[in-house]
C-alpha cells in the first residue's frame, strides 16, 4: 500500500508483547518484536503476565502474544513479515 494512504505513520502504533519469565518462545517473539518494531521506528513494550491477573486470565495459554494497538495480532509464533504488514496497513 502506497504510503500516502496509509491510515497510521507507523511510528503512531503500539506493540504490546506478553510474556512470562523463562519462556523460550516469549524470547523468540521479543527478538521479532525488537526487529521489525526498531526497523519501523514503532514503540513496544512488554507486560509479564505473571504480574497481571487480567492478562493472566485472557492469555494464559497463548503467550506469547503479541498486541498492536491494544488487539491481538497473533501469539505462540511471531512471523516477522505478518507484523511488518500489518504495523505499515
């Protein structure tokens, strides 16, 4: 998509990663998330699940998961162009 019609600059948007403690997948994922979002110049931040009862209770089996812009955008595997496209749509 042309960057003349996209409807949010990325650097505009928010990833959310969740996460635990000890999780080798959560490690893959944050290392995706760090690519992609400092490629972009898109601001991330990580929650600990262990540490929020409401995270805890939505996404305990998923994580990790990653959020943009406060929706789910995908958990177990983050696929580094699906979140490219998806932070430039």
């Amino acid at each position: 998509m042309s960057p003349l019609f996209r409807r949010r600059p990325p650097r505009d948007r928010l990833v959310t990663l969740v996460r635990k403690p000890g999780c080798h997948l959560c490690d893959d994922a944050q290392a995706v998330v760090e690519k992609v979002c400092g490629e972009l110049g898109v601001p991330w931040e990580q929650k600990d699940i262990t540490q929020d009862a409401e995270l805890h209770d939505r996404y305990w089996e998923q994580i990790p998961v990653v959020l943009v812009d406060g929706e789910q955008h995908t958990f177990w595997r983050v696929n580094e162009d699906r979140l490219r496209r998806a932070l430039n749509d």
